[in-house]
C-alpha cells in the first residue's frame, strides 16, 4: 500500500489540530475589531485548507479497492491509538480513540443482537403478569419508584459531599467561544 493516503490523512489530522488550538487559545474579542477580523480570517482559510484536505482522502477512497481501504483504516487506527497512549492529558485525544472504539462495539452489540435475538418478546408483548414481575407492582411503576427513592436520595446526599470540585475543574473543557 502506499503512503500517499495515509500522508494525507496526517495533513489533514494536523490541519485539525492546529485549528483546534487556535480555537482553545486566546481569540480576540469585539473590542479589537481589527485582530478579530484577522482571526477570522486565519480560521477560514483553516477551514477551506481542512476541507481540500479531506476531499483529497475522500477522492482516494473512491478509487481504492476495499482491502486497501481496510489495510488503511487498521494503519490510522493504531496511529489514534499510539496518539492517545503517548499524550494521556490530551482529552481530545482520548476523546476520539475512546468513541471509535465505543461505536464499534455498539454497532457489533446491534448487528449480533439483530442476529440472535429477532425472536425476543418486546416489553408491549407481555402478559399483565409478566409486566408486572419484570416492572415492578403498580400500573404506573410508582410503587418500584417509591422503593429505590429513599435508596437514591442518600445515594446522591452521599455523591453530593464528595464531590471533588478541584478535579472537575481541572477537567472541565475551557469555553473556546469567550470573548
């Protein structure tokens, strides 16, 4: 396989990331009309060079044979993977690697769930008794409610004094949009 996609496809990640930290740093506000406006213009020709990029990928996908595709795709998964193993405070990062891998085993959970369980009853198809042992009593399910609300209140008195605000302020996302 050549190296001209996958060449492509770290031009483009590169243009992304660099835009994004563009976006994460310090963006000028409406009282600077003037560096604003540079800004902005520096960010659409981010854009405009992202989306050259992308269609240059696109275009070799078009005309590539699937086991190229495949051979492809194997190569740019483990580069996210060694990318998000070699920066573990970037959360973008570990965002991405951590969502492939999180849609691939869902779409794997539907597709084998489709396969082996077509013949599976549905909720609505259960007699009152079958309802009833699986929901809990009560037409509305207020008596299964009733039981665990004592249980989740303390539950979440207990979460609530815990809470480490330090670490979520050290995770939280910066506002990118701030003025």
């Amino acid at each position: 396989m050549s190296t001209a996609p996958i060449d492509a496809m770290n031009d483009l990640l590169g243009a992304r990331d660099q835009r994004r930290a563009k976006l994460a740093g310090e963006r000028p506000n409406d009282h600077l009309p003037e560096q604003k406006q540079a800004f902005d213009q520096t960010l659409a020709k981010d854009q405009f060079s992202i989306l050259e990029k992308q269609q240059a990928v696109l275009d070799w996908a078009k005309q590539a044979k699937p086991e190229e595709i495949a051979a492809f795709r194997k190569q740019m998964d483990d580069q996210v993977k060694q990318r998000a193993d070699a920066v573990p405070e970037d959360r973008h990062a570990q965002v991405v690697a951590g969502t492939v891998d999180s849609w691939r085993q869902k779409r794997e959970q539907k597709q084998n769930g489709q396969k082996e369980g077509q013949n599976a009853e549905s909720p609505a198809m259960l007699t009152d008794a079958q309802r009833q042992q699986t929901m809990g009593p009560g037409k509305l399910g207020y008596a299964h409610y009733a039981a665990g609300a004592q249980k989740e209140a303390d539950f979440m008195k207990r979460y609530e004094a815990n809470y480490d605000w330090g670490k979520q302020e050290a995770q939280s996302q910066k506002n990118i949009y701030r003025q």
